[in-house]
C-alpha cells in the first residue's frame, strides 16, 4: 500500500478530548503534495497517529459554516 504523505499547515483549533488524550481538531491539511484542505479528525498525543476524519474545500466548509449558523443549537 502507497505511503500516504501530509503536512498541517495550520491548526484552528480542538474540538474535544477523549479520556486516552486523543484530541479531534480543525486543521488545514496538504495531502500527497497537494493544495491543503480543512481535516476534521483525532489525533494521538504528539501526533503519533491519527483517525479516520473528513476532509473539506474551501467550498464545503463555507457551506458548513452557513448551515451551522442557521441552526438553533
């Protein structure tokens, strides 16, 4: 299997904290080289691995933005 490669670029901000420190946080990911993207997963301390998360464009995460703020949370 094909090494996946990723930088983060920058980090938002944590979402929440599990009780074993993994954290889930935002964060603005380049992929395999690529142009970087928003990343919504877990992370182990010190980023020794991470989970299975969601990746968004600028796009997506602007219509994200719109349907979080119409709702009545």
């Amino acid at each position: 299997m094909a090494e996946i490669k990723y930088e983060v670029k920058e980090i938002y901000g944590t979402l929440s904290e599990s009780t074993k420190g993994w954290t889930k946080e935002l964060r603005s990911i380049s992929w395999n080289n690529r142009e970087p993207k928003y990343d919504i997963r877990e992370w182990a301390p010190n980023d020794e691995k991470m989970g299975k998360g969601i990746t968004l464009s600028k796009e997506e995460l602007k219509k994200l933005k719109d349907i979080l703020n119409s709702m009545d949370v």
